[in-house]
C-alpha cells in the first residue's frame, strides 16, 4: 500500500499542516495493526478464548476478567501476561487514565523475563513509551519486536508511529508502506498524508480505516472521530458532526 501514489511532490521537511490530527497509537493502539482493540485470549493449553455473549461487544474489562481469570489457574505465562499488559493499555486509552499504564508496564517486563523474544510484549512496550512520549525509547522497543517477528505488523506499527514523532517522516513511509492494509495501517497511511499537507487524500483514507474495523469497536470509534477532526479542519462542520454522533453510537459516552 504506497502512500506516496497520491501525495503531491513537496519536501517532507514543509510538510505539517496548520492542524495535526494527534494520531499517536497506544496500543492498543491504539487500535492495533489488524484491526483489533481487544487482545485475544486464546490458551495454548486448548481452551477457548473468550466468546461475544449474544453477538455484543467483549469490552476491555471483560477482557481484563477473563484474562487475569486464566492466570490464576496455572503457573504465569508470558502470552497471557502481555495480552493482559496490552488489555490495561486499551483501558488506559479508553478512559484517558495514565493509571493503567504502570499496571500494563509490570505485566509486560514479566512477560518479558519469561520469554525474552515476546514480540507481543515487545511491541507492548512500544505502545506504553509511545503513550508516555517516550519516541525515542518506543522506536527500540519496536525495532526489537520486528527484529524478534519481522512478519508482524504491529512491530511495523510502532516502529512507523515513532519514527512520525521522531520527524523522521521519510523512513515512517518505507515502514508504513510494509504494513498490511488494515484499520490500523489505513490511519498511518491517513495522519501521513495530512503531514504532508494533503488533507483531501487524508480523509478519503481514514474513510477506509473507518470501513476496515469492526463496526462497533472502540478502534472503529476513534479513527471515525479522527475522520470528523479532519472534516472539521477545512470547514465541512455538519459532515464533521455526523461522524462524531456516529462514533458515539458505536461506543457510547
């Protein structure tokens, strides 16, 4: 998926425009590469992960039950310690409460003595220094995820979002165009293009990220919002509206 195709031929260095949509993943994303918000709990010891009653959303919380319910059964495992990780991340995002993010930090270190080459807790750790502003630190965290899966897309992921906030838009694009297109891939792709000033391309995009999610996601929520931010940036205020009243329908308050 070649963000360039429609960007037109400026520098990267004038790129920013007057309004920036603030589009840093914390993981959980953060909506996260594929497409998911809620981590999957699936045992390797056969049991099965944790099914939608009645066709509802599995929200974060109920996550967070069934995942530290499985921890509890059994000695600590590295998997189920970094989705638990990652589950308190998207907390964390969900309500804007920094608290979570020393929970998510410990799970994750743990996961990480366990099993030194987790790429999901690698990629874990990214999206915390990420949320926390830490560029610096989440481009290693995410550089060793790809370097432990080079396959993975969320290590791709964080890797490109650091490299965003880093300035380092150039090598972001050659990261952002090795993504697979998803939810999560489209929004690069879309906060890539407004940097560089091409706010129309930036919205057609985010239109597809909106499309590639689940429809009543938290992740399909937030890239809608940032499509209304982006509608409002040049003035299309009742379009802006209708996809805020949307998002809000999809996850309530």
């Amino acid at each position: 998926m070649r963000v360039t195709q429609r960007l037109p031929p400026r520098t990267w260095g004038t790129a920013v425009s007057a309004l920036i949509v603030a589009f840093v993943l914390s993981a959980l994303l953060i909506t996260r590469p594929g497409g998911r918000t809620e981590p999957e709990a699936v045992p390797s010891d056969g049991a099965s992960r944790p099914e939608r009653a009645s066709g509802h959303r599995l929200t974060t919380d109920t996550t967070i039950e069934t995942l530290q319910s499985y921890l509890s059964k059994g000695p600590p495992r590295a998997d189920l310690l970094a989705a638990l990780g990652e589950a308190y991340l998207q907390k964390a995002r969900e309500t804007g409460n920094p608290a979570y993010y020393p929970k998510a930090e410990t799970l994750l270190r743990r996961a990480l003595e366990l099993a030194p080459g987790s790429v999901e807790a690698l990629t874990g750790m990214g999206a915390l220094a990420l949320a926390r502003h830490q560029f610096a630190e989440a481009l290693d965290w995410g550089q060793r995820a790809v370097q432990a899966s080079p396959h993975r897309a969320a290590a791709y992921g964080v890797v490109a979002d650091a490299l965003v906030e880093l300035g380092r838009y150039e090598e972001a694009v050659t990261v952002v165009v090795d993504i697979r297109p998803d939810q999560a891939a489209y929004a690069r792709v879309s906060y890539l293009r407004e940097l560089y000033g091409d706010v129309e391309g930036a919205i057609e995009v985010m239109r597809k990220a909106v499309s590639a999610g689940a429809p009543n996601s938290e992740g399909t929520a937030y890239v809608q919002v940032q499509l209304g931010v982006l509608l409002f940036t040049v003035g299309r205020f009742a379009e802006a509206e209708r996809e805020f009243q949307i998002a809000l329908q999809r996850v309530p308050n």
